[in-house]
C-alpha cells in the first residue's frame, strides 16, 4: 500500500520563513529610516530655534552698544548700521534666509531717539524663474 | 528517510528564526529608541521656546528649576523631566545684557539647550 504524501513538502517552511524574515527586515529598515528622518528634522527645527534666539541675543548686545553711545551724546558709529534717511537700521543674520532688522529714529533734538521696528524678516532673493504657474493666464 | 529531511529542516530553520530574531529585535529597538529620543527633543525644545518667550518678557533675577512629566507637561513638583534656566548679567550700554540659558533633561539625560538674552537699560535712553 502506497503511503500518503503530506500536503506540505521539503523546503516550504523554509521558503516561508525567508520571506516572513525578508519582510520583517524591509519593514525593520523603513522604521528606522523613518525614525532617523524624524530625528533629522527634530535637530533642524531646534537649530532654527537655537538660531533665531542667538541672532535675538546678538541685536540685544548691538541695541545696547546703540543706546550707550546715544545716552553718551555720541553719534552711533556701531559696525553694520546704516542710515536710510531720517532713520538707522541694522540687520542681524540668523541664517542664509532669515535675518533680524532692527530700526530707529535717532534723537533729533525734539523727540528722543526710539525703536520704530524689530523684526524678523526674509533675505532670499525672490527667483521668478522658479514660480510656480498658481494661474494659468494662457501667455 | 523523508521523516529526518523535514526534521533537519525544521531545526535549520528554527535557527535561522533565532539568529533572525535577534537581528530584527534590535533593529526594531534601535527604530524605536530613536523615534522616542526625537520626540522628547521636539517637546522639549517647544517647552523651552515657551519658558525662554515668558522669561525674555520678564527676564528672572536667578536661575529657575521648571518640572515636567514624562510629555513635558508642566508639572506642579519635582517630576521625570525638567529644564534649568541659567541667567548670567553682563554689563553693555547703560544697562545689562541678561542672558538666559535654557538646558532640557529627560531623567538626568541633558538633550537639548537653547539661550537667548535681553538688554535691560539702566537708565533713560535720549
């Protein structure tokens, strides 16, 4: 009498087993590339944070070199200030990007000097060959 | 014949499972460790944007001890995590220049810092 053969042959469960350990590897990987990713933008977000207040910390130290020639009488020879008519401005660079412009009038004999603008704003160059085509205006 | 074939297999294949297993283990392990890591920065260093933003409105005197929990919520006592502020004065203009440094701790593990400053006039600008 011929015996039975078993559904399951020779090699099956190893074939099994190196896909379910293929796939498990695959997907292994992707977890900690993902992670790793995460970890990259976490690093780059705190950067930009670490960034913008050491540039903050930068314009305190340049308003006080400012104030202490203003409060001396002396005109305001601080590196980097330039005066754009009745007014005088600095930028303090956070980044290639981002920079911290700070202006003020400075005392003309009837109003005392004061700040009439500290922010941060954008010193990339516009690239219009780079925009994107939001409107089709058919040219 | 057949019978000892499958069984060499069997335990072939229960080793390679093993040997497997370990590698994949860490693996997965190393994702996770490093997933967890960044997302204790990513709450820590907004935590310390938050306390950096309020003392910079209202520089402290002296240095501050600020408790979280295991999110970095605050927490009202001493708790898994915390962040350090340190203030150091350094005279500039007719004032200082307060700076303030911010350091994170998860357990006693330091994982992020940030510092940021603000000029304090001593007296009236003209």
């Amino acid at each position: 009498m011929k015996r039975e053969q078993g559904a399951v042959g020779v090699g099956t469960s190893s074939i099994i087993l190196i896909a379910m350990t293929l796939l498990l590897t695959v997907f292994g990987i992707l977890a900690l590339l993902s992670a790793r990713a995460d970890g990259k933008l976490t690093d780059r977000t705190h950067a930009a944070a670490e960034a913008y207040y050491l540039a903050d910390l930068q314009a305190q130290r340049i308003l006080a070199a400012v104030d202490a020639q203003i409060a001396a009488g002396e005109p305001v020879t601080v590196e980097g200030v330039k005066q754009n008519g009745d007014t005088c401005e600095i930028l303090v660079p956070i980044d290639e990007k981002r920079a911290i412009l700070i202006m003020w009038k400075p005392a003309n004999g009837v109003d005392k000097s004061y700040m009439i603008n500290y922010n941060v704003i954008n010193t990339e160059a516009w690239d219009v060959t780079n925009a994107w085509d939001l409107v089709n205006t058919g040219e | 014949m057949k019978r000892s074939t499958v069984l060499i297999e069997v335990i072939l294949d229960v080793l390679f499972l093993a040997l497997a297993l370990v590698v994949l283990l860490r693996l997965f392990s190393a994702a996770h460790l490093t997933s967890d890591l960044s997302e204790k920065k990513t709450r820590a260093s907004l935590a310390m944007q938050t306390v950096l933003e309020r003392s910079l409105l209202d520089p402290p005197d002296a240095d501050e001890t600020y408790w979280y929990d295991a999110c970095f919520q605050p927490a009202e006592a001493a708790a898994e995590n915390r962040i350090e502020l340190a203030v150091a004065d350094e005279p500039a203009g007719t004032g200082v220049v307060r700076t303030l440094t911010l350091t994170a701790f998860a357990g006693e593990t330091e994982i992020a810092a940030l510092s940021g400053g603000r000029y304090l006039p001593g007296e009236a600008t003209p």
